[in-house]
C-alpha cells in the first residue's frame, strides 16, 4: 500500500511512498480520506519522506487533505518533502499555503 497510516487520540499520521502521479494518488487519496473519516484528527501528519516522484497529482493530494482536515478543525503537517517534491510544490505555489518540513 502506498499510504500507511497510525491513527491515536484524534491524531493521524500517514506515510506516503512510491510515486505520486496521476495513477498511484487515487488510491493514496481513497486510503488518506478513508482514515481521516474513521479517525476524525485534529491533526494529521503526512510523511512525504517515501516518495519517489510526485506531478502535479501530490498538489491536489495535499489540498485536498488540507481541506478535509479544515472541515473537522484540524491541522496538516507535512514533514520530509523530497527535493523533486519541493520543487513541483513551490512551482504550484502550495509553498505560500501549505508549509512543510524537508
């Protein structure tokens, strides 16, 4: 599975790995959306320190967690963002939305 998530006390954290493109982000979506319903976070860490390519597939990932977390009131984090990630995310602008950890 390309997302792992551990889920405790109304925080989540999830571990993304492989590629993020327009064919692995769906399933990472459904699984990320899934535990988010199941566990209700008030804080969600996404660890981006396993993946291996990201397009432009990871920017709708990331804002469309970012939302999801906004409707409960809660908060994303996102740490080890890989240089080839960093650079598809600042090019997008999620850098001035989304602040993240390399």
């Amino acid at each position: 599975m390309p997302v792992t998530c551990i889920g405790q006390d109304r925080t989540l954290r999830a571990a993304v790995s492989g590629e993020v493109d327009h064919h692995g982000a769906r399933d990472i979506m459904a699984e990320l959306y899934r535990q988010i319903d199941q566990v209700l976070p008030r804080e969600l860490t996404l660890d981006l320190g396993g993946v291996s390519f990201m397009d432009s597939s990871g920017i709708a990932l990331l804002l469309g967690a970012r939302r999801r977390l906004g409707e409960l009131g809660g908060a994303l984090h996102v740490v080890n963002v890989p240089a080839q990630s960093a650079r598809v995310l600042r090019a997008a602008g999620i850098d001035h939305i989304i602040s993240w950890e390399e």
